[in-house]
C-alpha cells in the first residue's frame, strides 16, 4: 500500500526501521505499528510504502481500503537502523520483518545482503525488489519448499564463516529469531542491530504495552526507545 503523506518525508525526514501508527477502522480498536517499506520525497507529495500481512480486524479493514481513501496515520516514529548510505550491511529478515529490510537495502544503494526467511515459497515476498537492490539475495524456507531448508540462523552463520567484513548485521522479525541471529552475529563479532516486534497501544511511549527488558535491568519501550536496538542491549532471557 502506498500512501500519499504531503511533505513528511522531507520535512521529518525517514530512516530505514522506522514505522507509521495507523488508525484502523472506527471505534475503540487500537492503531497498528506497520514498517516503512520505503519512501520517495517529491515536490509534487512524498510517498510512504508498506507491506503488511492480514492478521485481523484492524489489518483486514485496512487491507480493504480503496485507492484514494484518507487514513489517520501518525509518523515517522520510533528509531531506525544506524546505518551509513557507504556501509556494507548483511540484512536479515523474517516473515512480516522482511518488509523493512528493503528500506535498508535501498538506502545502501546495492552493496549490501540480504537473508530472508519465510514459512514457504508460497508466502514469499519482495524478491524481485531485494534482488534488484542487494549485492545477493540468501532464501530460507520452513519448509524447504525453496531457498535453505531451515531457519535464517544457519545461513547467517554460513555467510559470517565466509566474510566477517560486513558493518553490521541488521535484523527484523520474531524474537526466537532475533535472539538467534544476535548470537551467531556476537560469535563472530559482528556487530548486530535488531528491530523488535511488540504490539503498541500509543506508539510514542505513553502507556507500557510494548515495554521489554533490557540486559542491565532497565526497562525500555519499543515504539520509543527502539525499535531498533543494539541486540547485546536485550535481555533474550526475560
């Protein structure tokens, strides 16, 4: 979906992790966090893109919206990727965390790559984008039906065994996930920046619904403070 957002871009500016709250249907339900997939900036309005899976109400209503609809949409918020336009990144992303990734890939203008992970060749998406913007594109499957048969960990340990030379690992998609690929990426000292997913309420750190524990007992909000965070910030125990 591509929304039409004035003059947000080159006013407020957009980093690659950052995300948009959207008010989604009439009545009490709550916004939903969606990833900026990417961004254009025009004297004639800027753009913002997302890529979001229908999981229910508020993202079917979404879903349903026609072409020249209004949406009530609060961003950019929250912290993106430190990334540098000139780095060399190894990008990693799950199902609904592949999305974000893309921003990434672009902002680095095609020197980086990319490790995408998904439950099935059926449930694949972007590939044609990430292929015309990455240096190489890595597939996972759950199920083998393409790509590596198994999760994104096992390719990102393969790639770091071959090249440790990359600025940063760059993640996005389930905790589970994250917490493994943060482990291979500090084996090999790499450092590794992580994107987390929680459900919100506000999406500008007043209430405490996306709150999650850090490793030095603090507690920080992820539609705030993150949702990119240094991974040796996190406590994956808790």
């Amino acid at each position: 979906m591509v929304l039409a957002v004035g003059d947000m871009v080159r006013t407020s500016g957009v980093r690659p992790g950052q995300f948009v709250h959207i008010k989604c249907g009439e009545g009490t339900l709550l916004r939903r966090p969606i990833s900026i997939c990417e961004w254009t900036e025009s004297r004639e309005g800027d753009t913002l893109t997302i890529v979001f899976e229908v999981r229910g109400e508020g993202t079917a209503w979404l879903a349903r919206r026609p072409a020249g609809h209004t949406a009530d949409v609060l961003g950019p918020l929250g912290n993106g990727f430190a990334i540098d336009r000139e780095g060399r990144y190894l990008l990693v992303g799950g199902g609904i965390g592949v999305p974000p990734m893309l921003g990434c890939a672009r902002y680095t203008g095609g020197t980086s790559t990319a490790i995408l992970g998904f439950r099935s060749k059926d449930k694949t998406i972007l590939l044609d984008e990430f292929g015309g913007d990455c240096n190489d594109v890595q597939i996972a499957t759950d199920d083998g039906s393409l790509g590596y048969h198994g999760f994104v960990d096992a390719l990102v340990r393969q790639e770091l065994g071959r090249d440790r030379s990359y600025d940063a690992v760059l993640a996005c998609g389930p905790k589970p996930m994250l917490k493994s690929v943060a482990k291979v990426a500090a084996e090999s000292n790499v450092p590794c920046q992580v994107s987390m997913e929680e459900r919100m309420g506000c999406g500008v750190g007043a209430c405490l619904v996306c709150a999650t524990p850090m490793r030095d007992g603090t507690v920080k909000h992820v539609c705030k403070d993150g949702p990119v965070f240094d991974a040796e910030e996190v406590d994956w125990d808790a």
